[in-house]
C-alpha cells in the first residue's frame, strides 16, 4: 500500500484510501487482515472503519471463524451498496446514456438520452445539466449521498481540470465542462476521453483485471484508443495519446473530419464500411452527419448479424485495414490485450478482417472482442471512473456525504478543505 508523508489530514485521507481500495478487492474482509494487508496499525483500522460505517459507506456482515483457538469470531466489514451512489454519462457521437450505480458499480437506473443540437456545446450542457436533476429527482434519492459523476467524452480531455480541449466528431472545442457542469448541478464532476474510461474501468473491474499493458481500440463511427503500460494510463503531450484514427494512411486520400486526408478512420471505421456501401460521403465522420450516419449504422450492423454477404465484405474489408495496422502496433508495445470494444467490432466479420489482417504477418493478435467478452457499458464504465476518483482515492471526503457532521461527528471525522 502507498505510505505518504505530510500533514495529519492529509495521511488520514490517505490511509482511508488505502483501506477503502483493500475492501474493493474482497467481498467482504475483518479488520485484522485488513491491518494485515495494509500495514496499518490495528487502532487506526477501528477508527477508519468506525468512520466509514458511521458515513454508510461500510456495513458489518457475516462473522469469520477463528483458524484456531478461543476467542470471538471476527466481524466481517463490506461496501454498504443501497444508500451511496455515482452517476456515469456517455457522451459518444451517436449514442448517450446516464447511468446511476451503486458502490459496487452496480447499474440500479438507466436513462437514454437525446440532444436537441449537439453541435453547440453551451446549450448542450445546459440541457445534460437539467436531464440529470430530473434523472436524480426520479430515483427518490438523497443529493448529498451522491459521490459525483463521471462523464465519458470522445475527444482530447484534459483530465486534470475537466476541460475537453477538441472533438472532431462534436465540432466542439476549449469547453469548460467539468467546471459547468460542477457548478449547475452542485455535484463533483470527473471529465475523461470515452476510450481511457472504458479502459481504465475494464483494467480494475472488468476483463482485464490484473493486467498490467493494455491497448484498447474502440470503432464506431470513427476509431479511438487507448493504451496502459504498468498499469499507468499513456497519456502523451496535451492528451492527445490515442488518436489512432488519425494516424495517416493514405497518401492523398479521403478528406476526414480532422481536416486531413488518408486518416485511418477514412478505411477502418464505421464510416468507412458506409463509404463502401455507397451510403455515406467526405469528410469521414462529419459532425454534421452524426445522426444520420449513426441511424445508418446500426442498420448496417443489423444486417451485417444477419448475414447480409455485402455488408460483411465491407466491414472485413475495413477490419483488415485496422488489422495492419494494430499488427505493427502489437510489435512495438507489445500489449498482454488487445481490446476491440464499439459497435463495430460486434461485426465478426469486421473482427475476422482484423485477424486476417494479423495473421497474413504471421502475428497472433491477443484480442478480447464483444463476442468473447461481456465488456461494461460505457455509461457504467463512466459511474466507475466516478468511484475511483471521488471514493477510491484521496479526495473522498467523509464531510460529503454527513452534511450535519460538524454537529454530530467528533473530532475524527471533522475535515477541512484540500
């Protein structure tokens, strides 16, 4: 467990986080071996437990018997689920959903949504803002027993402030989401890139779990990425790792919403596989056909699942673009998986293109595809991202969640502001 230096309120915080992150990893563990595990002292264990279960964080549960000798069974503690909660929005380019989920990343609400003109960021936001009042309203819960929200984005995300520096597919560009969105709904608000969430969700709850060096790829309408090494999420300069639909390759090719031309997405993408069908013109993916192509598509993949032969030729057909290039990509990082997440990749045959494309170079491509995996949702990834930045880590504030505390708590639980 991580050890830290500084003031006593910044250990607290620190130790909390360490214990919470222990009790993640079992479903359910007493205070004696979550000393044990976190090397904390058995008197600090009691009082950050004691604080936890106070806060309706924690709950006992069943009793664990002694391996040998007399003495009282040892209580079991566990994540009290039913009166905590996280919100996790999509905000992809044809689809959106809110999700509310509870401190096991459980989904107990879910709610589609649509947007009157997603081009136009200030408006858009106003309107995320007011769906999800009456989204919190319609779940009959308590506001200060909501952690946050984690909002999933498709574009270059500035992480640390929230702010979401450009998105092609959007047309959007320097928007202060983070800060809006705090601000109107009074709640904490962690912005990331669609693809580092799915990732980051998948490497700590889901299918990937232990795994150190992963390399996600998501297609839709466009592609996206995303890439851990050591478990650390590969960020780059400005937070720009991942654009791999941008990687050119075509000399003079089609025109991509970007602004340049030969992009992979104008080969490997749902718009591709449009593109060959006749359906869909330049530039790839345009914000100003979002819908309408995103409405294409999901015809298309119908289509595609029940055996329509030209359809399957076109999704191969751009699969086996992707799969030239994540054969090179494979050779220089060396992933332990590759994750092929989005609409697209539930195509076989687009997925069959990829290893055809893989194996022509005599590589064996570690792919985890929807059709061997049950990959979360990328509504249910963001409501994870949005526990693992407000309750898994040191910004988890007990005062959140016990607006009365300065009344009621003593002196342990008192905190003041980071």
């Amino acid at each position: 467990m991580v050890k830290l230096t500084g003031s006593p309120e910044s250990l607290r915080r620190q130790n909390r986080t360490n214990v919470l992150n222990c009790i993640l990893n079992h479903e359910a563990i007493d205070r004696t071996q979550l000393a044990l595990e976190t090397g904390l002292t058995t008197t600090a264990i009691t009082r950050i437990t004691r604080e936890l279960i106070e806060a309706g964080i924690l709950e006992t549960g069943a009793k664990s018997p002694l391996k040998s000798g007399p003495g009282r069974n040892r209580t079991k503690l566990k994540f009290a689920p039913d009166n905590t909660f996280v919100i996790g929005i999509n905000f992809a380019a044809w689809e959106r959903q809110m999700v509310l989920a509870n401190l096991k990343g459980e989904v107990i609400a879910y709610l589609p949504f649509q947007l009157s003109n997603p081009q136009d960021s200030e408006q858009t936001l106003v309107e995320i803002s007011n769906m999800v009042d009456r989204f919190i309203d319609l779940q009959n819960i308590k506001r200060h027993r909501i952690l946050g929200v984690g909002f999933a984005i498709a574009g270059i995300v500035n992480s640390i402030d929230g702010r979401l520096d450009s998105s092609p597919y959007l047309g959007w560009q320097n928007v202060e989401i983070g800060k809006t969105l705090s601000e109107s709904l009074g709640l904490q608000v962690a912005v990331e890139n669609l693809n580092n969430i799915i990732a980051m969700a998948e490497t700590r709850y889901g299918c990937c779990a232990k795994k150190k060096d992963v390399m996600l790829v998501r297609v839709g309408p466009g592609l996206g990425g995303s890439f851990l090494f050591d478990g650390k999420l590969a960020r780059g300069n400005s937070f720009q790792a991942g654009q791999i639909g941008h990687i050119p390759v075509v000399k003079d090719g089609i025109l991509c919403a970007c602004g340049q031309k030969g992009c992979l997405n104008t080969i490997a993408s749902g718009w591709s596989i449009l593109a060959d069908l006749k359906l869909s013109v330049p530039p790839a993916s345009s914000p100003l056909r979002l819908v309408n192509d995103g409405i294409l598509l999901e015809d298309v993949i119908n289509r595609a699942k029940n055996g329509d032969k030209v359809v399957e030729r076109a999704a191969f057909k751009s699969g086996h673009a992707l799969g030239q290039m994540l054969s090179g990509l494979y050779q220089a990082l060396a992933p332990e998986v590759i994750l092929t997440v989005g609409p697209i990749a539930e195509i076989s045959s687009y997925v069959d293109g990829i290893i055809s494309a893989a194996s022509e170079n005599n590589i064996n491509l570690p792919l985890f595809t929807p059709e061997d995996q049950k990959f979360k949702s990328v509504a249910s990834s963001a409501a994870l991202h949005g526990l693992s930045e407000f309750l898994f880590s040191p910004r988890f504030r007990l005062t959140d969640l016990m607006p009365n505390i300065s009344i009621q708590a003593g002196p342990d639980l008192r905190e003041t502001s980071p």
